[in-house]
C-alpha cells in the first residue's frame, strides 16, 4: 500500500498542469483522526472542466472500482471520480470551475494545499459540517412523531416473523432518528458546539456505560427475540434522552409517547 507521502506526492504532482489553479483537500485527512482507511478528499480547481476528459485520471494508479456520480450540491459543475485502487488507497477526485468556488469554501471544511492565483484569502476554512443540530419545538415533535410511527412498523415485522422487514425501517429509521434525539440533548448539556463526526461515530463518548450497554443491541437483530430487544432498548433510550431534552427546552412531551410504549411492550410481552 502506498503510504500517505507517496500518495499526497502524486496528487500534487498534477500542480505541474498548468490549468490546475488550486488543490484543496476535505475530509479526515485534515485532522489527526486519519488512518489507513481514510479517503484523499482532493479537489482540482480550473479554469473550464471541459477542457478535462477521464485521461485524467490514469496516473493515479491500478483501479479496482470506479463511481462517475452526479456533482455535490455545492460544487453543482464539477466533475467527481471515486476511485479505490488495488493497494487500498481511495482517492475521492473533484475536477471543479472556479465559479463554483465560493459555495464550497461555504459548505465544505477545507485545506488549501496549492493556490497559484491566491484565489483563497486564509489557508482552512472550517465550517459546521457534522455540527449537531439544535432542534427547534417543531423538529423536535416531528422527531418523536416519526421515531414512534417507525417503531411501529419494526414492531409489525417482528409480530410477522418478518426480519428482513424489521431490520430495514429499524436500522434506516428508528436508529437515525434515535441518535438525532440523544445528540441534541447530548450538546444541550454543553456550552460549545460539538462535533459527533460521520455516523454520529463520537457519540460513545458523550453516553455512560449503561446506555452503551444499550445500543450494542442495536447491532444483533439476526433472531425475533433480538430483534424485540433491539427495539425495545432504541425505545427506552429515546425516551429518556426526549425527555431530558424536552424538560431543558421547557417543552411538554408528547402523550403519543407513553401510548405507543405501552402497546409495543404489551405486544411484545406476548411474544
């Protein structure tokens, strides 16, 4: 595998084209939280990307898979190569018009690591990617309103024996919508935004061990009973995050909560 030397050596090696005006770089590679798996989250800046075709890219190694995805919303004219090679490195190559330039300074934390025009006026830009979101009475509401309609349908494939079903509105919906929850009573305890990064990964460290206890049932759901644990345990957590949150915001929890509790515990007991 090509170490990160190596690899920062090729993407700048393309400075040497002289339509390339800026490199810039995303991602975990700007913090010390990088390892062997992290992306190169690089972007080329230029002048035209027409002006570019996918020979571009041949020098960057032996691809093992390639994705040619629709640009991100915040460099809508750029074009965006995913590239994992066969040594294990991962390039995530943007090919972006400085008219795009501006929004993404906005949107997206970033390292200068090139600039031939002095286009950027400071070196990093840091903006609120993966900032927990404060929730306002509304969202809050439409939180616990969906966490408990969702629970429902977890509920209704357990009852039908029906995992697969189960696993899907419960790992797409109920585990989301739990871990928004427990993340806006999470930074409601603390003066300063924080930061729980890609997939609410910090989380663990803002939760005690009997609530960590909790969520590693989230993960075993390949039997009914597992299954009924795992909700169970998504349930009592958002609950009791819900309500700490609510009774600091000065909000009234929902009834639904409490009646839709009851039915699932009652179902399940049944079991």
């Amino acid at each position: 595998m090509r170490s990160q030397s190596e690899m920062m050596e090729l993407i700048l090696s393309k400075a040497k084209d002289e339509r390339i005006l800026l490199i810039t770089q995303e991602g975990s590679r700007n913090t010390d939280e990088a390892d062997v798996f992290s992306d190169y989250d690089i972007t080329y800046f230029v002048e035209d990307v027409n002006d570019f075709d996918d020979t571009f890219i041949r020098d960057f190694g032996d691809i093992m898979i390639l994705q040619k995805p629709e640009a991100m919303p915040c460099l809508k004219h750029a074009r965006t190569y995913l590239m994992m090679f066969q040594d294990g490195n991962r390039i995530d190559l943007k090919i972006a018009p400085l008219s795009d330039l501006q929004e993404y300074l906005r949107e997206e934390n970033v390292h200068v690591i090139i600039d031939k025009r002095n286009l950027c006026t400071k070196k990093d830009y840091l903006n609120h990617t993966y900032e927990i979101e404060i929730l306002s009475h509304s969202k809050a509401l439409a939180c616990i309103n969906e966490f408990y309609w969702i629970a429902l349908y977890v509920l209704k494939g357990i009852l039908r024996h029906d995992l697969l079903y189960a696993n899907y509105y419960f790992t797409h919906i109920c585990m989301e919508e739990c871990l928004k929850m427990m993340s806006f009573d999470i930074q409601l305890h603390h003066h300063e935004k924080i930061k729980l990064g890609k997939c609410y990964k910090r989380i663990f460290e803002y939760i005690d061990e009997h609530d960590h206890e909790l969520m590693e049932k989230w993960f075993h759901t390949a039997s009914n009973l597992e299954m009924s644990e795992a909700l169970l345990s998504c349930m009592y957590l958002f609950k009791s995050y819900a309500k700490d949150a609510f009774s600091r915001s000065g909000w009234t929890m929902p009834k639904e909560v409490d009646r839709v509790e009851r039915y699932i515990s009652k179902k399940l007991s049944k079991k």
